[in-house]
C-alpha cells in the first residue's frame, strides 16, 4: 500500500475535503489529489504538516517505524469506529 491511501484516511476521518486541505497546507486541491493517489511523492514537511492537521502524528510514526498500511488501516477503523 502506498502512503496516498492513508494520507487520504486520515484526511477523510478529520472530516476535511480535498480543497480544505489545501487551504490548510497552501496548495491546490489538484495537488491533494495528486497526494492520494500516489502521482506525487510527499516531502517530509508536507508529511509532518498534513498529520498535524488531521491530528493523526501516530499514524506518520508507525508508517516511518516501518508498519505495513494495511495495519494503519485497520487501527485507524478500529480506533475511529468506522
């Protein structure tokens, strides 16, 4: 699983759209797209920010500390009862 998928769960259950989270990170909705869907590599700083905002640090940790995305996933339905 690439990081888009989860970048895009984390954005969804923050309960914000494609074009907020653009204005929270000053970029374009387009860009946001191009994030989840694995079309453009996030930097570290867009990373760290989007986590901030979504309030999701944990999730960027576990990616980092090599946790597969199927198991971020899963805890992040577990934790968040979807």
């Amino acid at each position: 699983m690439k990081f888009g998928a989860i970048m895009r769960a984390c954005r969804e259950r923050a309960g914000l759209s494609q074009e907020e989270m653009a204005a929270h990170l000053h970029r374009t909705q387009s860009c946001i797209s191009k994030l989840e869907q694995d079309h453009k590599v996030p930097d570290m700083p867009t990373m760290m920010a989007w986590m901030e905002v979504t309030g999701a640090r944990e999730v960027l940790i576990a990616f980092l500390y090599g946790m597969d995305g199927l198991s971020i996933m899963q805890s992040l339905l577990q934790v968040f009862g979807g």
